[in-house]
C-alpha cells in the first residue's frame, strides 16, 4: 500500500537554529499539509499546498516557516529560527482531491534544546 | 469551546467486548474523519465519511449530520486495537484543514 513518508523521525536542534523537515508524499496526490502536535494535545494545522502554492495557513504558519516542493517528489517544511515551544510532532499528509481521505506520514519528533 | 468533543477520554476494556467511541462536532462539516494513532505516533486513516455509515474488519463508523455526532464501533475488541483514536472534521465553506479532537485513548486488555 503506498506510503506518505517522513525523514527524519526524530530531530535535535538547538533554539535560533533552521530546520527542514522533509516529506514524501504519495505519486499521484495532488494535496499535501503538514500538521503537528505539541506532546500531550490535540492535532493542530499548519498548511495546505496544491499546485504549487500554499492554499491555505493557520494562524501558527508565521514568517518562521515556509513550505516548498523542490523536485516534485519531496515536500519540505522550514523552520528558520527554531524556539523551543516548536518542539512538537509534525506529520505530513497527502491526499488525491480535495474532500477525498487522507494519508498520514509516522511523524518527525522535532525536539528543540 | 472545541469544535470537536470526544468522549471518553479514556477506556480500558477487557478483549471481546464490544466497543463505542463517541463524537460531537459544532460546526458544519463536509466529512468526518476516524483515525487511530498508535503509541510510536504514526496516524492511520480508518474512515472518512459525510452520511450514514461504513464498515472495514470489526470497525463500524456512524454518522448522524442532524445531531452532529458520530461514533466508532470496535466489536470483538483485541489488545492490538489499543491505542488513541481520533475524530476529526472537515469544515463546510472551502477550508482544506482538519479540525481534531483530542482524542480518546483505548487500553484492551487481554
């Protein structure tokens, strides 16, 4: 069954520094989001991406992240300055269409020291 | 107040019973989304669904868009089905993003 896959699954960084955090979504969907989960609490979202272009942020994606689909395959997050309430889970997720179900990466465990 | 309840918070079960999950939503969705997160994180799909209900293996999901609520049913219930399950939404207007609950975690004894 294809898989959405997430590198790393477990990432150190110390505050003030930049980290990518790197997806790869499944062939043919066309959207793709990052969401994450700070320990103990509920999912949140962060962005949408499709056709090129973020689609849709919360109010948690400020000028300290960015997203990007260099190559096609791969779909990044960038945190340029971490701090240290970043220190969360962050899950990819891909999906076909909009309103169709989504698939889920197993997560990059961002710890920020 | 959440957009998305779950209740309970917690359950611990024995292996074989039978199962219920519970969600309410406040807000107008166009899908709700079952998913099971297990310990190691990684989340897992179970069931999208707009109306009426489905069913894959021993899972059962229900909806009921009047009274804003849905359910998952685990019948047969078996140790390997701990873990948190979660109910999320997909709002009316346009907006791609899911709106999660926190979550319900299931312990199933053997």
């Amino acid at each position: 069954e294809p898989e959405v896959t997430q590198t790393p699954s477990h990432q150190v960084t110390q505050m003030g520094q930049e980290v990518i955090l790197r997806c790869v979504p499944i062939s043919n969907h066309l959207y793709f989001y990052w969401y994450r989960q700070i320990l103990g609490q509920k999912v949140e979202f962060l962005v949408s991406f499709y056709n090129n272009e973020i689609s849709e942020k919360s109010e948690i994606f400020d000028d300290q992240f960015s997203v990007e689909r260099p190559d096609g395959s791969n779909f990044t997050l960038k945190i340029r300055s971490t701090k240290l309430e970043d220190s969360a889970m962050y899950f990819c997720a891909s999906s076909f269409n909009r309103g169709t179900s989504y698939t889920f990466g197993s997560g990059t465990r961002l710890t920020v020291v | 107040k959440n957009e998305v309840e779950q209740s309970p918070q917690n359950l611990t079960a024995q292996e074989g019973e039978f199962i219920t999950i519970n969600c309410s939503y406040s807000v107008g969705i166009s899908a709700l989304h079952w998913l099971q997160q297990h310990p190691g994180g990684g989340i897992v799909s179970l069931f999208m669904l707009s109306s009426g209900k489905k069913k894959h293996g021993r899972l059962i999901a229900t909806i009921n868009i009047q009274e804003k609520h849905s359910s998952l049913h685990i019948t047969a219930s078996h140790p390997r089905d701990s873990a948190v399950y979660i109910c999320a939404v997909a709002t009316q207007g346009g907006s791609e993003k899911l709106v999660f609950g926190k979550g319900m975690k299931l312990t199933v004894n053997p």
